[in-house]
C-alpha cells in the first residue's frame, strides 16, 4: 500500500523542518543579530561543528560574547615652549636697566 501525506501533513512536516533548522542555526541567528565581534567564527563553528551538541553551545556563547577588552594605554606628551620665570626675569632685568 502506498501511503501519502495529506496537505496539512506536508505543512506541518515543512514547519517542523524550519523549526529544526531554526534551532540548529540559532547561535549564527544570534551573531548576525547582535552584530557579534565573532560572527564569523560562530557561522564557521556552527555550521560544521553544530551537529555536535557541544559545536552548538560553543557557537552560542560566542554569539553572546561581547568585543574583547583592550587595555588602552594613556600617552602623555609634555612639550615646554618657555619657561614662564625666565622670559619675566629677563622682562624685569631690560625694564630696570632702563
């Protein structure tokens, strides 16, 4: 006997199979949306290892990981054009001269 699916079985086995595949590319869903630092990495992780539930939950937390810190480091540059003292003293010394 020949069995088929009648239409609104079809339906629901379509729906289940997005379902499926929006589960197993969540964690690349989640990057993309989130504009994650490495989205790339997730995709990759995700899309080779996600069939591995530990791939899956790697790719996940990389989604939801922000940009790495970097410790920036302050840069002090000191230029001295005059000493103020020096060109009052000079000021003072011409003016008493006179």
């Amino acid at each position: 006997m020949e069995e088929t699916l009648t239409a609104a079985e079809a339906i629901g086995a379509f729906f289940a199979l997005f379902v499926v595949i929006g589960i197993y590319l969540l964690p690349t869903i989640v990057a993309l949306c989130r504009r994650a630092y490495y989205s790339v990495a997730t995709t990759v992780i995700n899309v080779f290892f996600g069939w591995t539930f530990f791939g899956w939950v790697l790719a996940l937390l990389l989604a939801c990981m922000n940009e790495p810190r970097r410790n920036n480091q302050q840069i002090v540059i000191t230029q001295v054009v005059g000493d103020k003292n020096t060109t009052n003293r000079h000021k003072q010394k011409d003016e008493q001269d006179d």
